[in-house]
C-alpha cells in the first residue's frame, strides 16, 4: 500500500470536543481531507477549554484543541444563516462524509438533515454521534464522556467491593471508544457506497456503543441473575493479583498470578516459601494477608526491577508507567511514537505518533491543527468558487470568520 488508503475522501466536519474530533483525526491520519466546520459564534469549545494565559490568540493555541484535530482544516460558517448554510450544502456537493456530534434534534433544526443534505449528495454518507441517538425518549438529552460512561452501565463495574460505591474511569473512556466506532462506520460506508453506489445514514449512539464494551457483564446477568460485584484489581480466576507499591512516590507495580506453580516461584522470590503451598482457593480466602507479604517485597524495588525479577520467573508483571514516564519510555522512541509538529502560535511538543504503522504508505502527522478559519479562502474560494469580493462580504455579514466572537474561556 503506497498510498494512504483514504487519500481522495473528503470529510465534512461538524463535530466538537472529543468523540467526533477523535474518529475525524483518525480518518485525516489514514489520508481523507477533514475541513471542520465551526460557526464564529459556535465553535469546538476545547479551543478556549484551558487557554494558555498570555497568548494573544489562546483559542488557537490549546493543547487539548490541537491534540485532536491535527491535520485538518478549519472552515468558519455560521449555519443558522441562510448563507452560511447554503454554502455548507455546496460543500456537501463536493464530499464523501458528513459526520457530527450533535445533541439529536441540532442538524435537523439548522435544516441539514439527511435527506437535506441526500438531495444535495445522492451517495454522501453521514454519520450522526448523538449521546442517545437520533430516536427514543433519551434523544434530546446531551451526553458528554463522563455521563455516557455512567448511563452505559461501566461504572457499576468499578469499585473495591468494601461498599458498593461505583467509581468511573479516570479519563472519559466513552469519548475515544465511541470516536473509534466512528471512524470504523466511516470506512465501513465508504465500502458500501464502493460496492453499491449508495450513500448512508448511520446513527451511532454513543452510549450504545459503550454498552457494547461489557457484554460479558450483560450475559451474567442474562444468564444467571448475578449482578458482576466490585473487585478492585482482583480477579475471579487469577490469584493473587493487584497494583503493589513499589519504591519511590506514587510507583506501582502491577501483578497478576495465573496458576499455582507460577504462585510457588512467587512465594520463593518474595522469601515467602512458607506460603507457597496454598491453593488458588486458599489464596482467595487469604488475599489481604498476601497482599500486605507482597507490598513488603515491592517497596523495597523499583518498579521495574520488582517486574523484570517476576517477569524472568515467568510471572506476569508490568511497571504501571504515568503520563511523565511514557515521554521518555525508551521503547516508545525507539518506534518513534513521539513526533514534534511546527506551530504558528505554540512552542514545539511532543505528541503522539500516528497509532497504524503502514509498512509503505507510513502515516505519520503532517501539520498542526488549524487556526481558527485558517482555510477559509482555499476552501472557499478554490473548492467552492467564490470570489475576494464575496469572501469579504460573507466576513462582513458575520457568515465567516477568523476568530470566535466574544470568546469566553474556562
């Protein structure tokens, strides 16, 4: 493969915050061109999220902004003017994907549902990310990461089990999960309309798909009543197994005992041979004191000592690396996962490299993420046609821009 397979593709791109910009960096990343489509007085607010203090332009220089939507261009339209919105359709005309994370009822009221946009496009494909979904009672609720993780049902699985208390993830795991699924409706459309010649709507409910991650937990409740209890790091099958300290301020080491002859090399090498005659029930029924013999063991070791000695005895064990750790993590630079990208407006960083490794084609970033209506005359003026004379007009009119009006940051 010499070329990146979605080279060719474009991507209409109404989406905001994580999810949606998630799944659209991927497809820019596998070659589509994404122009994301911001109003001047509705923009992706993780612009102005966590500004950077001091910067002129602080909705073009976010972190958090630019980690999601690097390669692509920005396009600013105001939708809800009839301008705007006619220019939007004539972008349509031009595309392959439409593709928004709207709350359900948003693009159906800026009048740019799907059949809207199919007399424009009779094969475009769009794929709406709607928390809930575009039908049912729950449409019209908004469901950002942390609401989606809870309605989905995961965070009933997380706890300690001591008091039932459930506790969520530490990031928004819905957001890059739902994005994933995006991105994978995308390509799976784009083969359909190959072999078919038709365009689709796809409505992709972002709680539907987080549900979908803990079937396991669905089938025990179908098939035997039970309700799965909290484990903390602990397992039904594996014992003993959890995050033990290691030496030094906040270092762990994780580790997960399969059989019983991997327990006894354990025993051993902790200096524990007295213990390794337990069985995995007796084990169970005496975790908290193995753990405590464990946790004397480890403390004593740094993380990746304590790991390699388990690993080399064929006991599985793994350092638990924070975000600190993974920047200078020997094997990931090995690879080349960290990259440095040119920014107008921001220092150099190191952000991660493109996750599918194509032998040939090799993705990898090609530019930072967009300045705010940084594209609107290539987009515009080349793909659109429109003249200098028009352009100035439509940023006049308040249609385009190329900064937020009346940005608020927070």
């Amino acid at each position: 493969m010499r070329r990146l397979p979605l080279e060719g593709i474009r991507i209409a791109d109404l989406t905001m915050v994580w999810a949606g910009p998630f799944a659209t960096k991927i497809l820019a990343e596998m070659g589509a061109e994404v122009i994301k489509v911001e109003s001047p007085y509705a923009w992706d607010l993780v612009r102005t999220l966590i500004p950077q203090p001091g910067e002129p332009e602080p909705w073009n220089s976010s972190y958090y902004f630019n980690d999601y939507n690097r390669d692509k261009k920005s396009v600013t339209l105001h939708l809800q003017h009839p301008r705007g919105r006619e220019l939007f359709l004539r972008l349509v005309e031009r595309s392959d994907v439409v593709i928004e994370n709207y709350r359900a009822d948003v693009l159906d009221r800026l009048g740019l549902g799907y059949e809207v946009l199919r007399e424009r496009k009779r094969d475009i494909i769009l794929v709406s990310m709607a928390g809930f979904g575009k039908t049912g009672p729950e449409r019209d609720q908004v469901g950002y990461g942390p609401i989606i993780e809870q309605m989905a049902g995961l965070a009933s699985l997380t706890g300690y089990g001591d008091d039932g208390t459930p506790y969520k993830t530490g990031i928004s795991y819905g957001d890059p999960v739902a994005g994933a699924a995006a991105a994978g409706a995308v390509i799976l459309a784009l083969i359909h309309r190959r072999r078919t010649g038709e365009g689709c709507f796809i409505d992709l409910a972002q709680r539907e798909v987080l549900a979908t991650m803990i079937g396991e937990s669905f089938v025990l409740a179908s098939r035997f009543g039970r309700v799965p209890s909290h484990r903390g790091n602990r397992d039904d099958r594996f014992v003993t197994q959890g995050v033990y300290p290691a030496r030094g301020e906040d270092r762990w080491v994780a580790i997960s005992v399969r059989s019983d002859s991997e327990w006894k090399r354990l025993a051993e090498l902790i200096g524990r041979p007295d213990l390794a005659p337990l069985t995995a029930a007796e084990r169970r029924a005496r975790h908290d004191q193995l753990d405590e013999a464990i946790a004397a063991w480890t403390r004593e070791r740094s993380a990746d000592d304590a790991a390699e000695a388990l690993q080399q005895r064929g006991i599985p064990a793994g350092p638990v690396r924070d975000t600190a750790d993974i920047h200078d993590d020997p094997n990931l630079n090995a690879r080349g996962f960290w990259v440095k990208l040119p920014h107008p407006r921001m220092r150099p960083w190191r952000q991660p490299n493109t996750a599918w490794r194509l032998r040939e084609a090799r993705p990898h970033p090609r530019r930072h993420a967009p300045l705010f209506g940084e594209h609107n005359r290539e987009v515009l003026c080349g793909l659109l046609g429109l003249s200098e004379a028009e352009l100035e007009e439509l940023r006049r009119e308040g249609v385009i821009g190329d900064a937020p009006v009346d940005p608020r940051f927070g």
